[in-house]
C-alpha cells in the first residue's frame, strides 16, 4: 500500500482525477492498481508548486530510476488532472519501516532579477533583488536589516530535476583533472535537499525588497531564509582547503 498528500494552492481535481494520480505512482513503483490512496489538500505553497508526500510500506526509499519514473509519472498525471501544460512539483518519499522526519519548506521570499540563465562562474557584481512574500510578511520583517552590510541567504535549487541528485562521490563540476569527492565535501548544486547557502552584499532596503549584489542564485530562485551576516560567525581558526577548491573557485565571482 502507498498514501500520496498532494499540497496545492489548485483546486481538488476530483475523485477521477485523484484515481488518476494514484494509478500514475502503482505503475511506477511496480504497485497492483489500486495501491496507492491520493489525498488533495488545498492550501497556499508559496511558489505554486504541487507538493508531493509519499509513503509507502516498502522497506527503504525507491532506487533512482524509479525515483525518476515517478517524478516523470506524477508530473504527467497532474498536468491531466489540473489540464495544466506545465505542472512543477516537489516529491518526498519516506517509508513506514523507516521514516525519518520530513520537513516541508515554505518560500519565504523569490529572487528577482539578476540572472536568467543557470552557469557557474562571474557572479561578482550581478545585481538582484530578494522580495519577501507579502502575503506572508509585513515589511517590518525587514526592519533593521540595513544596518549590516552583508546577507546569509538560503535558497533552494528548484531547476535540479530529482533524477539529478547526486548521493556519492563524483569529480567537481565533472572536470576528471580533479579528484573524485563526496557530494558531501563539495558545494554543487545537484545535492540531496537540493539547498544553497550564499552570501551577498545588502545595497538598499525598499518595502519588502532587499537589493543585493553578489547572490548566486537565478531569477525565480525560491529562498528559504535570510540572515544578516555576523563577522563573529566566521571562521574562528586559520582555514585550509584543497588545491582544486581553489582552482574551481577562482572565476566564481
């Protein structure tokens, strides 16, 4: 058996289309038609992404391809349902013989501006903006942040598709001239929680936007939280890291 909560700011798509969902994930996880029981609940996301909790009486989690056969089945079943062209979603699978706490995210804010296209390199001086959600927040939020000069940002990696996670180790950026790493030792985006943590220079306050330069995230960029920078948060301690770290992050900004 298998119980999918869809969270959406849609509306219930209807008993037929809920079956429909729930066929969608028996045939990716190989499931006898009928297994899976879809609940819809309605209710803000803050991007307009379909939430997807999944849970299942499987021992562990699916393997990747069938993480990926689900992804793909579910999104295509929603798009029928809603009769939508373009549904985005985000799926947590956790099973009944092992479940770990799930934490679901609300967007406190979205970058705006700045870049559109998804590259690594020359991010010094790209100017954006953080908008806070201000159906969430009051602009008073904000107060006091112009006092600092500098902003911890946590964003989260909305564009890496989930069939894209790595859980290993591979070569930075896949350049095979350096060693192979843990994803865990190096800051690519392709991680398992799929969360970026940057820092950037705060230039002005306005209302409920914070204007920034230096953030290396996209326009759109979903932002989970923000936080002045402290310099007591630094680095107590003489820091080391590794030639190739050095050599990956000489164009970054």
């Amino acid at each position: 058996m298998a119980e999918l909560t869809l969270l959406s700011e849609a509306t219930d798509p209807g008993r037929a289309g809920l079956d429909g969902i729930g066929s969608a994930v028996d045939e990716a996880l190989g499931l006898p038609e009928g297994s899976c029981d879809v609940t819809w609940r309605q209710c803000l996301t803050g991007t307009g992404t379909v939430i997807c909790l999944l849970t299942t009486d499987e021992a562990g989690y699916p393997d990747t391809d069938q993480q990926t056969r689900l992804h793909q089945s579910l999104s295509k079943a929603l798009r029928q349902s809603l009769n939508q062209t373009a549904v985005n979603i985000q799926l947590a699978v956790t099973s009944r013989s092992f479940t770990p706490p799930l934490v679901v995210s609300r967007p406190i804010a979205t970058v705006v501006g700045g870049r559109t296209e998804i590259r690594d390199d020359n991010w010094a001086e790209v100017s954006s903006v953080i908008r806070l959600d201000p159906e969430q927040f009051p602009a008073e939020a904000l107060s006091g942040i112009e006092d600092f000069s500098q902003l911890e940002v946590v964003f989260h990696f909305d564009r890496v598709p989930v069939a894209k996670i790595e859980t290993n180790a591979r070569h930075p950026r896949g350049n095979k001239d350096w060693p192979l790493v843990g994803i865990f030792a190096q800051r690519g985006k392709n991680r398992p929680n799929r969360i970026g943590v940057s820092r950037c220079r705060l230039i002005e306050v306005s209302g409920h936007d914070l204007h920034v330069k230096d953030l290396d995230a996209v326009s759109g960029t979903p932002v989970l939280d923000i936080k002045p920078y402290m310099s007591e948060y630094g680095p107590r301690s003489a820091t080391r890291q590794p030639q190739w770290a050095t050599e990956l992050m000489r164009d970054y900004y």
